[in-house]
C-alpha cells in the first residue's frame, strides 16, 4: 500500500516548479493527490476550469520547505 502522505508531500513540493503569479501553479498532477492536498489546507480547491490552483500561504511555506528537503542539494543558500 502506498505511503500517501509522502506522495502528497511529493506533489506539494513539486507544484512549485510551475509556480507563476507569485503563489499559482499549474495542476497537471493526480486528481486524488490535488484533493488530499486542498482537504490539508495546502491549495485552494483544483476542481473547476481553471489550470492552476493556489497555494495558500501555509501551503507555499509547505511546499518550499519539502523541496529543499526533497531535491536540495544540502548546501547552505544554495
């Protein structure tokens, strides 16, 4: 059984490599991985028209917080 915290943390993080507008990101990732993230407060709701979503500002925090742990090369302001 997959661990889906850790995806959704993976989504999270990775969101932000199609950040634009300051705290939009495009919402090509799985539906059901979109949902847990907005249930956790992480993004506004990824049903509807719209291509992206928004983070929220804990969200963002999350997000950038995830992939410097995630993919970071472990140097400092790097």
């Amino acid at each position: 059984m997959p661990n889906l915290d850790r995806i959704d943390d993976t989504v999270l993080a990775l969101l932000l490599l199609g950040l634009h507008d300051d705290d939009r990101a495009w919402k090509g990732f799985d539906w059901d991985a979109m949902d847990r993230l907005h249930e956790k407060g992480y993004i506004t709701n990824p049903v509807g028209k719209a291509k992206s979503v928004a983070f929220t500002p804990e969200g963002k925090k999350r997000a950038e917080e995830l992939f410097e742990t995630l993919f970071g090369d472990g140097e400092p302001g790097a």
